[in-house]
C-alpha cells in the first residue's frame, strides 16, 4: 500500500498541463482514507454487558440490549487469503438489520465457535428462553441482504462511472478542452446509483430466497 501511495503522489509531481487543483483530489482522498483506516483500527471494539452489546468503529457507537437482538451468527468471507480473517461475526437485531462486530473474528480469537456460543448463552440468559428462529425476523433478513446485495452492485457501477469521468477528465485537461469536472465525478456517479439501485432490488426481490 505505501509504494501503490508513493507512486501515486509521485506522478502528482511530474510536470504536465493538469492543473494544481485537480492534483490536490487524490491527495484528499487518500488522507481521508487513512484517517478513517487509522481511527477503525485504533477505535474499532466489540464490548458485551449486561445491558446488550456495544459496538464501537471510527466515527460511530451503536447500541442493542439484550431483548432487541435476534441472533449472533459468524459468516465466512469468501475468497480471502489465508492471512486474512476468514470469518466475521454479525449481530441481527429484530428488525433484521446487521451491524459487524469488530474482532469478533477466527483472526482474534482461537475458538470463534466457542465465543459464538458464548454469546448466545449470555443472550439467552437475559432473554429467559433459549433461542429459536422466528420466520418473521428470517424473511426481513432475507430482504435486507437483497437490498444490500443492490447497494454493493450500484456503488460498484457509481465508482466505474467516476473513474471513467477521471479519465474523461483527464482527456479534456491534457487536450485543453473544457472540464466538466462537477459533472464528470459528482454528478454521472450519482446519477448512475440513483438509476441502477431500484434496477437491481427489483432483481433482487425476483430472486428465490434461500435459507
């Protein structure tokens, strides 16, 4: 990541007809990542007590007592390297929303299932009652992660549209066109979220559902 960095504001130096201006952006945009990098792995915690679970990341805190949690389920990440955490641990409420847990993962802990368990067991001690699946709760979550599978597919598309814009931006620069810069990365971006999100939830509500 440092080189893929170094090159990056190195080429920001070379002499061209790109105006300061424009060169300043990926600076920008680079810092804001490594600042948010930086407060999620500094901030970034999973507490559990008696009054619910407490979830910690860069910038936000949530909450969830005991009784609003549904279930604590650990869900493999597919294609990771071995390096990398291969299964992460979610917390759905009743409303069937998911919020990550941080390092609640087979990276930091050597017996994920074991703490799952755990967690479940504490849950269902101040639920009262040992926990069982509720179809209501499963069918909100079936459609929340369709409509988060459309969200992850527009996004994608807003970023293709946004480097295609940089290279388009980039053409009229060097060319000594006219950039459209607002228009080019702001405005065809959102345009191309606003279009294709709804596209791909109605695909999402065709899909068959799966268990």
């Amino acid at each position: 990541m440092a080189v893929v960095i170094g090159n990056c504001l190195l080429q920001l130096t070379r002499p061209d007809h790109i105006p300061v201006r424009y060169k300043l952006l990926a600076p920008a945009v680079i810092a804001a990542l490594l600042v948010w990098a930086g407060l999620a792995a500094r901030r970034g915690l999973t507490s559990v007590g008696a009054d619910g679970v407490t979830v910690r990341g860069a910038f936000r805190v949530r909450r969830r007592a005991w009784h609003d949690i549904y279930d604590l389920r650990a869900e493999e990440r597919p294609k990771q390297g071995r390096a990398d955490n291969r299964w992460l641990t979610w917390l759905y409420d009743n409303d069937g929303r998911r919020f990550l847990l941080p390092n609640v993962d087979d990276w930091q802990l050597p017996d994920l299932r074991a703490e799952i368990d755990e967690l479940r067991a504490l849950a269902a001690a101040h639920h009262g009652k040992v926990w069982e699946p509720r179809p209501e709760v499963e069918a909100r979550i079936r459609v929340r992660a369709g409509h988060r599978k459309a969200q992850e597919r527009a996004i994608i598309w807003a970023l293709l549209a946004f480097f295609a814009g940089g290279i388009c931006l980039v053409w009229e620069v060097t060319t000594d066109g006219e950039p459209h810069p607002f228009l080019l990365l702001l405005c065809a971006p959102l345009a191309a979220y606003a279009l294709l999100l709804p596209f791909f939830r109605r695909l999402a509500s065709r899909a068959p559902a799966h268990t």
